[in-house]
C-alpha cells in the first residue's frame, strides 16, 4: 500500500517508542502484528531500523527467533552492537564467517550467505526461526552476490515471514508483487519523504577576481534547475576571460572546509571515488594546520586510541601510518576507504558517531554501509571508475549518498555539496538530483554451487519450479511482453523519422560515418547538438574516441558507439589547422561559427537526429532481449556442463560432485575440479595459502608484475589449475554458460610471504594497503575453512595449519567483540 492512501492505521501499543512513529512505520508495522510478510521503501535513514526490532519483538515474544541479514559485514557488526544493547547480551548473536558469537541466540544476525548456506545445510537453527529480516533488498541487483537474496527469499520456508527493507526504487510494486506469489501475501510501503529535507549548493571558485573567492549557487528551484547555473555553462561576450573554463575551477579542499564550517554544517562526510584521493584530501587539510576538535576533544580522541589500539604490534602501526592518521584524528579530520585496515575505519565510525570527528574523506563504500548520517555531504566528482571507465553516478546512487546528509532529531535540514567540473555541468547535474529513478534489476542465475544443491535437495522439476518462481524469471517474462508488443511500435516510428530526416539531407546536411571524421569537421550527433570535432584518436578495436565542441561552449568526449553512431556533416571549420583546434583560446571562435551555422534547419534534424538515436537505443535494448534465455534452460546448460565433467549424472551428484555442495565461490567449479584432481596436495601450509589465493584475489586498476614468489611447486599448481579452468571455459562456450571464473596469481606472492612468518613490514610495498592486504588474506582464510569441510583427513590438517600460519597480526585485530568468537564454522 502506498503511504499516501487513507485507510486507518492501528495504533502500536505493544512497544513505547522514544519518537513518534512516521505514517509508514506505522502501517508496516500493523502488517507485522498481523503476521503478514512486509516490503518497505524507504530513503536512508528514514527510519527502517525500527520495522527490524519491531519483528524481533514479536519473535522474541512467542518464544521464536528472528535473523538479520546485511550484504556486507560491517553493517552486521554494527547491528550487532546495536541489537545488544536493545535486545540484550544474551539474546543476540552473529555469524559472518569471520566472527561467531553466540550463535544459539533468538537473535542472530548475519550475512546473506551465511544464511543461505544454513538453508541449503537444512541446518537446526531454522527450526524455531519466526522472521527474518532482509535488509538492503535492493542488492539483488548486484553481479555476483545478487542471486544469494533470491535463494533466501526462495528457499525460506512458508511459515517464516519476511520483513524486506529497499532503498526507493520505481519497480516497488514488482517486486512486491513477486514476494506476494513465492511468500504469499506482502505487504507493500512505500515512504518517498526524507526524515531530514535536503538542501542541493553547486560549489565553484571564481578565479577571475583579485583573489580565488568561492562561489555558492542553489543546485535546484523548486523541480526545476536554478537558472543561474547558466552562468557556469555558457561563454560570455567579449574578452577570453569569460569563459567559463578560465572563470571557475573546483574548489580547494581548505576552501570547501572553512565554508562549511563557517556556515555550521559540520560534521560532513565528502565523497572521493578514489583511496588515494581519500588520503590526499585529509592530508591536503592536515598541511593547512587547522583543527576541527578543541583540546578537551583531541585528548578525547586521544584517550580512545591508545585503549583501542593497545593491542596491536607497534611496528604494524607504524607501517600503517598510524602517526599521521592519529594526528588527523585528533584534530578531527580522517579518510574512510577499503585500504583502511577494519580496525582502523570502525575507529573511525566510532569517532564520527560520538562528534569526535568533523569531516570524513570516504569513498562510496560508506555510503552503502554503516549508517554514519551527517549534516552534510560533498561529492567531489560525478563520475567515478568502474575498473574500466569513468561513468556518471546513477540516480540511485546520488540519492544514496546524498541520503547520508540530515541528522534525524538533530538537524532542520541536511545540506548536498557538489563541485564544479568540467566534465559533468549544472544542468547535467540538476536533472541527475531530480531524476528519481531506480529501476531494480534481478540478478539471479543459476551458479554451480546453487544447482549442486539444489540437485541435492530438490527434483529437476522441483528446481525447475523455483527458478519459475525467481524474480529474475518474473522480470523476463513481463519484460517479453512488453518487448513483443513495444518492437512493433518502435520499429515504424523509426520509419517515419528516418524518412523526414531522409528528407531533410541536401547539400548543407548530409549522412556521414564515424571511421571518416576528422579534427575540424562540424556534425550534428545523437543529442540534437552541433559539434566540431577537436580531436580523434584511434582505440583498440577498431574504436575511435572523439573530443568535441558544441554550440553552447560544452566540451564533449564520445567513444564510437552511442551518440557518436551515424553523425550528419553540416560543414568544415577552414580557417582553423589542426594545432590551432585543440587551442582553447581559438574555442570562442569555434562556438560563433558553430552558433552561424545552427539554423532552423539544422535545429530540427538535430532534433530529429536525438529522437532516431533515442529509438535506436530502445529497438537495440529490446533485441538485446531477446537473446536472454529463461532461466530453466541456464539450469539445464549449468547441469550439462556438471555431467560433462562427471560431477553429476543426470539429476544426481556423483561422489566427486558431492564436494561442490559446500564450495561458495566465485570460481566454485574450477575449486572443486582442482580438489579433486589433487592439485591442493602435497603442499605446505604456506605454499596452499598461495595457491588458494588465486581464486580470491581481483586486481583494481591497470595491470601490474606479479610479486615474486619464490616456490616452484605452487607455480606447477597454478599452471595445472589454469588447464582445467581452461577445460571448463570450453565447456562453458559449447553450452552457452557464461564463465564467472578469473584467475590471478598476482597476489600469491605476498599471501605466500605472510605464511612463512615475515613481519608486515616486509610483506607490504608502495603498491598495496594494509585494508587490501587484510581483505585478500581473511578471503583466503574463508576459502580454506570451505576446502576444510570437503577435504580428506591428511589435506585437513594442512588447511587447518595453513590457517594458523595466516590468522595473526593485523589480520586478526578486526571488530571491537572478536576476542568473543565461538570456534565453531556454520
């Protein structure tokens, strides 16, 4: 139900809440009085937490348990904090595969996939279990872990109840629609107001004045763009000093720093995309010698660090930084990003929740974890990496982080800050702020993990059944209803518009092609706009990357496909050379004869022009539709390649099959066909820790040498190992399988080193983190303990030695309740 709908709500009485309770909270939480499954989405700390505790009440109430599950592990250990103190000691526990904690608690909270692995073990603890709460619901769209949601909301039993807490997404009433046909009846919330109204602020420096002076500008009026951003996009009469690329820059991190401060809008958490530049902010401020925190506050901080840190080796501190990132600390600065060792960013979280902190440099990951709200936020750039390429945040991404901005109880309104840039301008900007929209997307296959369990526990038909039943098939299956019904339609608008741009081409407009353009060249492209081309540059590939100018002074770069794709030749810019193009001071030039040249004819094939690129797009994503298979037919394919390699026959596992029951891996087959061709024997402990490390490790960024590893027999594993991932590929290929398996030796060198014994100092470089070196190892660790439940008697034992030789150090100092961990594997 929407939360704008007037039926009655019932009043809450069973529990006596320090706040009033929102419209929607209210209404979910009648649904959960009722014993009904509820669906609820919601802004960032809008106040979901409160559904959560509500069903653990009413679990713990009639004597039943309620689990919690979280997509990352921080945000468990977080809530299992918080549980404990609302719940009880006794009453809450956590499995997150690195930390047991009293894990026959009601209460129990955990990872997704930790959950998952517990139904597919038809482990005991199900048994009394009431409710569970799945929170983050939304990471079902994710690549890899997506599938693991679906599997729990799929393998469930019917008598549990779900409470599914979602960021707002467009397609609410989809997925609702879906739980209510796997889970039975669900209620659906939606809640769109935020706890805390939020505030948009463009920030630039005007460098033209006597003196670098920040400018401040209202992102948005009302729903639409403030019409004063004009001013940071369009290139003014007369002298070269108008234009805006020589006008304004981004600000200064002391100067976004002091504004802030001057205007009470700490503490503020500002996103950097990148670790390094995480670390170069909080430094570019510690060099400015300010101090956020009075001296009753460092010494606070102070106080905290040395009992925090008290058990940690001091030379493992010193190879951290730890001296420069106390001193930042103390005067209330700090970065947060996954280089971080996990001691060092719960310090950190500790620090900003208590006030101790003023300003974090984080990256994205602190948006999608630990809810750490501030009172404002910046974003430094719109783009960020994505291993491949720089791409524009998404909508839900910038609501996401702009959600952390606004402190329920403590603040009016929280402020959004984005800076000046180049690339990405005002209005760009504005639409993205006003662009609700947030379509989830299921990621749900078929893994070979999932079917080895599934032909453990279920019939082909059986399992054929709850892929049916999976969202990512209930998306398929309306998508092709729609497609079949929009190709049609889609397809002769194309030929009405292709026509009246047919008619349109003559000796001022005329159709040319992409491997032909050349610097100075004037096209119209796919945004309707008037372009001359500045530079072109050849790409693998046979791709080309082109760099332009558009009537309005924006610069643009477009790769070959997409807007680049059929350009229309207006004209040649002459009385420019091409050193002369890439001047910018010849640009205001450029942009009058771009302006001359963009007549009412030419503004309306451009238009046209858009309109046809637009449809192309959309008669393309729907062809592109019609290559996914159903789901049944992946599981068969999965299932084909298992009976291939003689892990399966027909709907069984063979004996050699058995293992991949217990495999939760990424590279799951390749693991298993390793084991059992004995590449894992015959090592030593630190020798099968690097050779595990293969499985687990993915390079960021360009690719580097690997770190010398001084072991012969694990590089003969390796090459033995990437010769059946090798096999599998083909097999992949024949079946129609896509291959989720990578391999990279690259870190086997320093997991290798830390197994011998040497000192952190001597196992990490320039190139590496300490958090990145921490993560690596702990991923190795899980591997083992899986390998360790399937191996045989004398391969155990040197798992379990391999694990003592990795399980010290900084590797070990990780969340404030370790030391409580149970020596039990779930």
């Amino acid at each position: 139900m929407n939360e704008d709908e007037n039926e009655p709500i019932h009043p809450v009485t069973e529990h006596s809440w320090p706040f009033a309770l929102d419209r929607f909270q209210l209404e979910a939480i009648s649904a959960i009085d009722e014993g009904r499954s509820v669906l609820v989405a919601a802004p960032t700390s809008s106040g979901k937490t409160v559904l959560a505790e509500h069903a653990i009440d009413c679990a713990l109430k009639e004597d039943k348990r309620a689990f919690y599950t979280a997509p990352i592990k921080a945000l468990s250990n977080q809530k299992f904090l918080d549980f404990r103190e609302r719940f009880g000691v006794e009453n809450v526990g956590i499995l997150t595969g690195d930390v047991t904690v009293n894990s026959s608690a009601p209460v129990l909270v955990m990872t997704t996939e930790v959950l998952r692995n517990m139904l597919y073990a038809e482990s005991a603890a199900i048994e009394k279990l009431a409710w569970v709460i799945l929170d983050e619901v939304h990471y079902l769209e994710d690549p890899y872990r997506g599938p693991v949601w679906e599997e729990v909301i799929l393998s469930l039993p019917k008598k549990v109840q779900i409470v599914a807490l979602s960021a707002t997404i467009s397609n609410v009433d989809q997925l609702g629609q879906w739980l209510t046909n796997v889970r039975g009846e669900t209620q659906v919330v939606v809640h769109h107001e935020r706890p805390v109204p939020l505030k948009l602020h463009y920030f630039a420096t005007n460098r033209m004045k006597r003196k670098r002076e920040l400018e401040i500008t209202p992102l948005l009026l009302g729903n639409r763009a403030n019409p004063d951003g004009k001013k940071f996009l369009h290139v003014g009469k007369g002298t070269k000093k108008k234009d805006p690329y020589r006008r304004f820059t981004s600000p200064r991190y002391i100067e976004i720093l002091l504004s802030l401060q001057q205007k009470k809008l700490l503490p503020c958490i500002h996103f950097v995309f990148s670790r390094a530049g995480c670390d170069e902010a909080r430094d570019h401020i510690l060099k400015s010698g300010i101090s956020l925190n009075s001296q009753v506050e460092q010494e606070a901080v102070g106080a905290f660090l040395d009992e925090s840190l008290g058990l940690n080796d001091d030379q493992d501190l010193e190879v951290l930084g730890v001296k420069r990132w106390r001193e930042g600390l103390c005067r209330g600065v700090a970065s947060h990003h996954a280089g971080l060792i996990p001691q060092f960013k719960e310090i950190t979280e500790k620090l900003f929740k208590e006030g101790l902190l003023k300003i974090v440099y984080a990256t994205e990951t602190l948006a999608l974890g630990v809810n750490l709200p501030a009172r404002s936020v910046v974003i430094d750039k719109m783009t960020k990496f994505n291993g491949h390429t720089h791409e524009l945040l998404t909508p839900s991404q910038f609501t996401q982080i702009t959600g952390r901005a606004g402190r329920r109880g403590l603040d009016k309104e929280g402020h959004g800050v984005v800076l000046w840039s180049p690339f990405v301008h005002f209005n760009e900007v504005a639409e993205l702020a006003l662009n609700k929209t947030f379509h989830l997307q299921s990621a749900f296959r078929p893994t070979y993990n999932m079917v080895a369990n599934l032909m453990n526990t279920r019939s082909r038909s059986e399992s054929e059944d709850l892929l049916r039943r999976s969202f990512g098939q209930f998306q398929l299956d309306q998508s092709k209803n729609i497609r079949e019904s929009g190709f049609e339609d889609i397809s002769s608008q194309i030929i009405k518009v292709e026509g009246k741009l047919n008619s349109r081409m003559n000796t001022e407009i005329s159709w040319h092609s992409i491997s032909r353009l050349k610097p100075g060249e004037i096209v119209l492209l796919g945004d309707g706009q008037i372009h001359a081309v500045l530079a072109v540059a050849d790409r693998s590939g046979g791709r080309k990357r082109i760099k332009t100018i558009n009537q309005k002074g924006q610069y643009r770069r477009f790769v070959s496909e997409g807007i680049l794709e059929s350009p229309l030749h207006i004209s040649k810019i002459d009385f420019l050379n091409h050193g002369d193009l890439r001047r910018t001071s010849f640009h205001k030039e450029i942009i009058k004869e771009l302006n001359k040249r963009f007549s009412a004819g030419v503004k309306e094939a451009g238009r046209l022009q858009k309109e046809l690129f637009k449809l192309s797009r959309r008669l393309h994503e729907l062809e592109l539709g019609k290559l996914e298979t159903d789901l049944v037919g992946q599981l068969a394919s999965t299932a084909q390649v298992l009976e291939e390699r003689d892990l399966a026959n027909s709907w069984s596992l063979t004996e050699s099959g058995q293992n991949l029951k217990k495999i939760y891996s990424e590279c799951d087959l390749v693991v298993v066909e390793a084991l059992n061709a004995g590449c894992f024997d015959g090592l030593t402990p630190p020798e099968l820790a690097a050779l595990l490390s293969i499985f687990v490790y993915s390079h960021r960024g360009n690719s580097e040498d690997p770190d010398p590893l001084n072991s012969a027999i694990v590089h003969k594993k390796i090459r033995e190992i990437e010769l059946i991932a090798n096999d599998i590929e083909l097999l992949e290929k024949k079946f129609g399988v896509e291959s989720a398996a990578t391999l990279d030796s690259r870190y086997a060198g320093k997991i290798y080193d830390w197994a011998l014994g040497l000192n952190f100092s001597d196992v990490l470089d320039s190139t590496t983190s300490g958090g990145e070196f921490v993560r690596n190892v702990r991923l190795v660790i899980d591997l083992l303990r899986q390998i360790r439940s399937v191996s045989h008697t004398e391969l155990r034992k040197v798992v379990s030695q391999s694990i003592e030789t990795l399980e010290r150090g900084v590797v070990v100092v990780t969340t404030s309740f370790s030391e409580e961990s149970e020596s039990i594997e779930v």
